[in-house]
C-alpha cells in the first residue's frame, strides 16, 4: 500500500503482503514513541460514515489532526443520500447519485476516503461480499479505507496486533483464544475475522469458542485454515469456554451476531436469549497461562465481562483502544506519504 | 468584493463587477495550476446548512482547510434552531433566536458565513426574494458566502465558468445549451439562473430548452435579456431538445423544479408524469458542434444524461465538481484577503 | 488549574481559587488584545454534546481552532449512544458503554474533553447533583471542561465577568442585578447560578428579582450568601422589577425553568402563563444608575427584552458573546499549557 503514486486501498489486512504488515506495526510502534508533527499538512481525509461510531471517529480524526492535517466528517444521517451501487441501472428509484460519480467527485477534493459502510443486513451471503465499499474503491482515485465492513475491521486488527506484541512480545506460538460473549446487542464478527488472520499469520495458535449457532463465516473460517497451515500455527474451535481458556495467553472476548439467524430478527434474539453464562470473570481467566484480557469495546460489563477482570491488571482494552490512534497515523503516513 | 476592510458578500455572481469576475477566473485558474498553502492560517469560516449537501460542504471545507484555514460545520439537523427573521417582532413563537442577533454574534468568531438557506417551498414570488440570506448579509460584520439560495448559485456558476474557459478557451461567439432533463428529484433553477447570466456577459449564445411549465424564473430571464443585448450575446428559448442542441459546442443538462407549480406537489408530479424522453444521450450530443456535456450533479443516470456520454469523452461533469474546489478557494483568498 | 501535569477540571468557577479566576481574566484581555497564535498546535479538543448548542460550539471550535489545535465534534444525535454511569452495574439495558470506559479511552485521543451534558428533567433534587459530567471528570484522565450542566455555567460567567470589568472597571461596591424575563422556552439558571458567586467574590453587591416559584437553587443561594460575606458584598432578592432595577449599574436579563415545577411540564407551563410583564424595556433601565444590559443569549425580542434595549448604545449582549471566544481561549491555554 505504500507504493508511490498508484492509489491503493486498505479493505482488509490480510490482503497485505507480511512485510507490509510488519511495516506498519514498526511505524506504529516508532509513533507511539514518538509522536510526529505536521507531516500531512495541506491533505485532508474524508470520513464516510454509513453507520455510526465513537471510537473509530474520534481516533481517526485525531489522528489525520495530529499530524497537521483534516478530517471532513461525512455522515449518512446528515450530509448525504443514499447513493445507487449498480453499474448501468436506470437511476429512476430513490437514489439520487451513483457511488461512482461521488467516488470520482470526493476524489478530487480529498487525499482519501475512509469508509465505515452499513450492511443491508437482509442476507449474510450478500452482505459478506463487502460489495459497497469495494464499489468505492473501484471508483475512487485516492486510498480507500475501510473503517469496518461486514467481513473485516482492518484498522482494529492492526490495533490488536500492535498490542499484542507489546504485551507478549515475539507471538510465534503463543496462544490466543477468541471467545463469544453474551450481549442484547451484539457487535459484527469483522474484528474477529481480521484479527483470526492476522494472528495465525503471525503464527500464533487461535481457538474459537461460542454457542452453537455464532460460528464464524465458513469461507473465512477456510481462508484462516490456510494461513495457518502456510505459517505453521494451529486454529481449533471448540463450544466448551472453558476448554478454549485453558492455557491461552491472551483471552479475546468479543459478542458478535449469528450469521445463521442473518436478517431473522426473531430467531436471533430467541437464539441469544439461550445463551446466558458467556460472560468472561475472573475464574476463566484463570484457566489460561496468565492470560490477559482483550476486547474491543464497546463492552457491556458485568455481561460480557466482569468488573474485576476489566479493572484488574490483566486488562488490554484501554490499550487496544489507545493503539488505534498510533497505528490509524502508521496507515495515513504510508498511504498519504507523509 | 476585494477591498479591504468593508465586508462585502457573494450572494450572487452578476452583482460583481464584470472585472471582479475576471479577476476570480484568473485567480480560480492560478490556484488550480499551482496550490497555495497556508495562506489562510488562523481565519475561520462558519458554514451553516439548512439544508443537506455532499458537494458543496465537502469542496468548501477542503479549499478552506486546504488554504491552512478552518471550518466550522453547523447543521440546522442538529446544532441550531429556527430563526426569526422578521424586524420587530415579539418573538413568542417557536424561534428562540432573532437572524440579526445570530448573525451579530457569530460575526466575532468567524471571518466570514457560508450559507445555504432552506426555501419555505410554498410560494416562489416568496423564495425568489432570498429574503433569508440577505438578512443574514444585513447582519453580519464579515462576509457572507451563498452556498446556494432559491434564486441564485454563484459557487457552481463560477466553477462552471472555469469549466466552459479550459474547455472552450474565448467564450464570445460560443454556443451554450441548457437542456431540461426528467428527474423524480427535481433540483432548483439556481445553478442555471447564475451561469445563464455569467455565460452572456462573457459573450455566449444561450439557448434555453425545457417542456411547457418548466420556465426559469420570468425576471431573470429579463435580466439575461438586457445582459445579452448589452454583451453582444444572444439568448433564445425552444421547446425542442434538438433544435435547442443543434450547433451547441456545450450542453448543459439540468433537472428543475416547475416554478408555475411551486408549493404544489401533486401538480407538480403530474406534469412531472408527462415528461419522460428529457435525456441527454449520445444522439442529442451529436447535433452539436462537437458538444461536450456539462451538468451540476447529482446527476440520475440513464434517466437524466445516459452511461456513454456520462463516461464518454465529451464529458466534462467530474472537471466541473473539480473546479468547485480552485474557484472556491479563490472566492475565500479574496474575501479574507491571504 | 493551571498546574502541570495533574489533569485538573473546570465544573464551576467558585471551585477555582480567586487568584486563579484573576489569572484567567487577565489573560483573557490580553488575549483580545493581540490575539495567540498557533499556540496550541498539535492538540485536540474533544466536544462532546448531549445537548445542541451554537454560540458555545462555535465560540469553542472556533477558540481551540484559531489558537492552532483541533476541535472533535461529537454530539449525541448521531456519533454515540447512551453511556452507562452506575458504577458495578450488570449492563444488560439500553447502554452498551460505560461513561468510565469511553472517557478512558478518549482521553488517550484527545488533550480535553468539554462535555455539555443533558439533565434528566424528572427531579431537581437528582440533576442539580451533574453526576454525569462529575463521573466524566472522575475517570478522565484529560481536563474535563463544563460547557453548561444543571447547575453551573463556568465559560458563560467568565466572559460575563470579563464584560462586567471592561464596562465597569473595578466591580468593588458596583451593582449587579438578575431579571427574571418571560419565555415560552425558559433557560436554566446554571448561568445565572454561576455569575452570581463569581461577582459576589469580587465585591459586587447582587440583587435577584423573579415571580414566585422562580426562586434560584436554595443551596447555590446559601453559599452566595457566605461567599458576600466573606467578601463584604450584599445579596438581596425581591419579587418586584421595579425594586430591583433602582440604582443598578448592570440589569442582567434571563429567563429560567422554575426549579419547584421541575420535571412537571403542565404546572411549568400554567405558572409561566401567570408571568407576563417580565420584559426589561427603557422604562426599567432607566431605573438604574446609568443601567447596562446583559443577556446571555438566545434572547426572545420584545418578550425578553425591548428591540430599543437591544439595539440601544446600553447593551452589553454582543460584547459578552464575544467574550466567550476570548475567555474560552484563556481557559484552554492554561489548561492544555499552550
């Protein structure tokens, strides 16, 4: 992504070259550090938001300011219509504006567009395509983000990556489990399926635990397969918590929705409501190899995870959130040049 | 409106000073060839929207930002109330706020007001008077900056200006054709208003083509009269899209709102019901005189303008967003004087 | 406040210590004098808004942006969800985020965080305790700024005492009073709560008149009686206009809630009806000794106070608007150290 010239876009981290990736967390490291001043001075960022966001909003445009440049906050519910994704339909319906005219008008005035897009959440096999975002980048002359999509959450694995490494160090072996979390409103697996590729192509070894029903997407699930067998790590699932805690060193707690129930608003609340008890405490903590806490918030407490554990010195979720902000300016520095 | 010191406004392009105008092309183009940076470090400009807009707000705040300056976004959705803007009033209605206190006070934060007002939409001899944004211009004590009103556009007129002088070079003798066009999402007559007299006092031909009921406004086509007879320039209106395309070296497609039907929106929608077949396609492109397609966006496709001039080569759609931001940022650099 | 380091807040002024409030203006005046630039280059503002604002989001955005930094804009409309504030409690409701998360995370992205929170309604005796912004300041680990709660209104009584010193000069023995006015929309008395300690403390002698019912908050009264005390200045209330005008030498108009109908919106709306007259006109300056007029604003015209009032040489209601951006800019100096 850092060539010069040629746009290219960040839709999902494991489209990356390793080195690439490498690249950016010792850019976000050296950021952390040290912050810079003033290298995107003059260039400005647009903020596409489809749905809404505290935490990606406020640390990207941080981020973009920080570094001497500016954020232009584009919200659906506000500043623009719905916009027609079709190639060659006859605009007669309630869009008013094909993406590919915005994508090449908002290219002329922006160094880049990051997009937080908002699934039809009709059917997960339509939605999983990630088709508007990708439309987007088809379309736009400058670096397309992706601030979180159906399928992947780029800028939070990157995050997650980054603190992993502060906290463990080299992570060839280490253990990582992700583990389901009981919520009324439960987030979109798109963290968990960047951060499962990410880690297994580190070479970490990656279990996955939820109730019967929240599996992750399958081709993923397949995709991660590979990744890991390429590099030597072990992916497992498994429907006991317990099971999956043992030994881990980092428990990753997230809630995300069923994609079996996808666009059932009716099974998948009378499905959750069977799931009580996927709460992570103190005690299943304690099953891991001094495991540490990740999630990446917003986290109902008490619910997905206890008090104690999310005050406790186990806790990574100030950090992972923090390290949003450093490695959010590692990709604005390599895909605007600064 | 380049004197120093006494605010002065753009509200609409025709009451500058035919070298004033030349004096923003010049500049519009001087900027676009080699950006400035930083000249307006510090200046604020307030932008105030009472209605949406994608365009406008994203190419005002980046020539803003771009110039080293900064904006300050207030939606009527969210961040300000109803104003009162009767003199004298006693204010026990649902407008807390009087325009001239709001106008007074917002002139000591900001150097200058962008604002795209909100016609009430019920009577145009109403509208057409722009009472609202002349109040706010009253008020003020720094420059207010129309970023369209139910009259007048003088923002895309000017980038359309630009446009119509890179594409055609001397603008005396050529021939502009403004072409209705079917769209269930109508926009407002101002964008054309503002060019129709921009491109007459530069020595134009205009023709103007739209069905029955569909006229632009009655005095401003008298306006565009007086400024053709005195320029040397010609202006004809036609109900015939081909007669009006035959021989044009620029047509520029518009969708409309009827003015005869203001304020009725069942009239409107049935007269609206009977127009269909008001599409620039690449037959109507080929009576001109190797005509290319201007158009203010949104554009509906395949309804209003067809994919192959859209895409094609005659297409000068994407360059005129384009010169919103250069022409903009001359518009700001003369007004706050960096 | 101006302490290195220790992440100090601003939820009133009396909790400042006097030497402190005096710093404060005094860099404020220098401040209008020859304006700071650039001071605060790199730093961010986060804005957060429960509750819509335009002369206080501006004035804001505008300070922190003209002294070089950032301002974020969040408002609770569109950017977040209802926050969490009970501490230990299961979060299976409406909040999927906890006030001590968010704050924790977003003082890893921002300098400060200026909160306008939204009260309740349901009981004064609940609200008047600004537990919300008081939990923000607890788990913050940035400076906290209060932009208006239930109770206080710190940036409104700074510029208000920076316009009283500038209209008045020394305010020792000078006379201050508060006039109730008639408004469909009635503010809160947070403003009016806070000007009424700060000027008792620097010798003001205060009077407040209302109609029964719209007596200020008992316990802010309590301590603005110790405060004239301890700082040898009278405060007297009185329910007669008239009364409380003879020999002021500023009338501050403002139209409050009545704390006893709080929450109950029918006996709000029947007491109001009873209040008509409470208009500050020249009949009632007159009074005064030399009378000024102030008004934080958004003013109601010829209900609050006459247009011949306002627009007259008396007002001092612009000037205390624009107060706020120089005041603003003194408070964010100190506390971000630029």
């Amino acid at each position: 992504m850092a060539e010069a010239r040629a746009p290219s876009h960040l839709i999902s981290l494991h489209e990356l070259k390793p080195s690439q990736v490498d690249d950016l967390l010792e850019l976000s490291m050296r950021i952390k550090r040290q912050p810079r001043k003033a290298s995107l001075a003059g260039k400005t960022v647009g903020l596409l938001f489809f749905r809404g966001s505290l935490r990606t909003r406020t640390s990207f445009e941080a981020a973009m300011t920080q570094l001497g440049g500016n954020t232009i906050n584009l919200s659906a519910a506000s500043d623009f219509w719905e916009l027609e994704s079709v190639e060659g339909s006859v605009m007669d319906g309630r869009a008013p504006e094909h993406v590919k005219d915005a994508a090449a008008v908002l290219s002329c005035y922006v160094s880049a567009l990051a997009i937080r897009p908002k699934p039809a959440g009709t059917s997960w096999s339509v939605d999983r395509r990630d088709a508007e975002i990708r439309t987007w980048a088809r379309y736009a002359k400058v670096p397309v983000i992706n601030m979180e999509s159906a399928l992947w959450h780029p800028l939070q694995a990157l995050a997650d990556l980054m603190t992993l490494k502060e906290a463990l160090g080299e992570l060839r072996g280490k253990r990582l489990t992700f583990t389901w979390t009981h919520s009324p409103t439960p987030a979109s697996p798109a963290a968990v399926h960047s951060l499962l590729l990410a880690a297994l192509a580190q070479g970490m070894h990656v279990r996955v635990t939820a109730p019967a029903g929240y599996e992750l997407d399958g081709e993923v699930l397949s995709q991660a397969q590979a990744v890991g067998e390429e590099h030597g790590s072990k992916l497992e699932t498994s429907s006991s918590m317990q099971d999956a805690a043992r030994g881990a060193h980092v428990i990753y707690a997230r809630s995300w929705h069923s994609l079996e129930d996808y666009g059932n608003a009716t099974l998948a609340a009378s499905r959750r409501a069977r799931t009580s008890g996927w709460m992570v405490d103190e005690r299943l903590l304690a099953l891991g190899d001094g495991a540490q806490l990740m999630h990446a918030m917003p986290v109902r407490r008490n619910l997905e995870v206890s008090d104690a554990v999310l005050d406790g010195p186990r806790s990574l979720v100030v950090r992972q959130a923090e390290n949003r902000l450093h490695s959010q300016k590692a990709v604005l520095s390599l895909l605007l040049g600064g």
